[in-house]
C-alpha cells in the first residue's frame, strides 16, 4: 500500500488494485459490522451506566489523573500518526 507514491495517480491505482481483489467486499463487510458492533455494545453499556466511576478524581497530579492525561497524549499521538501516514491517499480520493 505505502509502494511507489511518485505518480501523478499513485492513489487511484492503489484504489483500483484494491477494489479489484475478491475479498474486497467480504472484508469491508466485516470491518463494518465489526465497528458498528463495538459502537452499539459501547453505547448500550454506557446507557446502563457501566462506565461511571465509584470515586472521582482527588488531585489533578494524581497517579489516576496522571494516567488519563497520558492516554489523552496518546490518543493525540496516533492521531498525528494516522493523519500523516494516510492524508496523501485520503485528499486523493477526496479529489479524484
């Protein structure tokens, strides 16, 4: 996928040999009912109350207040990641 980018229609190629394979369609099948399940299961437990804490935060430097903010920074992280490994191949299909 990351091959040759050099070409003026690097993404449409890689767009076409994708969309060409058997298996295409099967698997953006699942990848969907995979992530529109989370996305329920997520949601029913949330209405039920699941994720609501017993205690709250005590300090805002506490070893739990510290370990949210460093999975904030992470999340930050693979979202920069993520943006810039894919932005050519997604502003390429959004313009072709």
């Amino acid at each position: 996928l990351f091959g040759d980018g050099g070409h003026r229609d690097w993404p449409a190629q890689q767009r076409a040999s994708a969309c060409a394979s058997p298996l295409a369609v099967p698997m953006g099948l699942f990848l969907t009912g995979t992530i529109l399940g989370c996305l329920v299961l997520f949601l029913w437990r949330g209405s039920q109350g699941a994720f609501q804490s017993d205690h709250r935060l005590e300090s805002l430097f506490s070893r739990e207040s510290l370990f949210l903010f460093n999975n904030w920074v992470f999340l930050a992280a693979t979202v920069v990641v993520f943006w810039g490994t894919w932005a050519e191949l997604i502003t390429g299909m959004l313009t072709t």
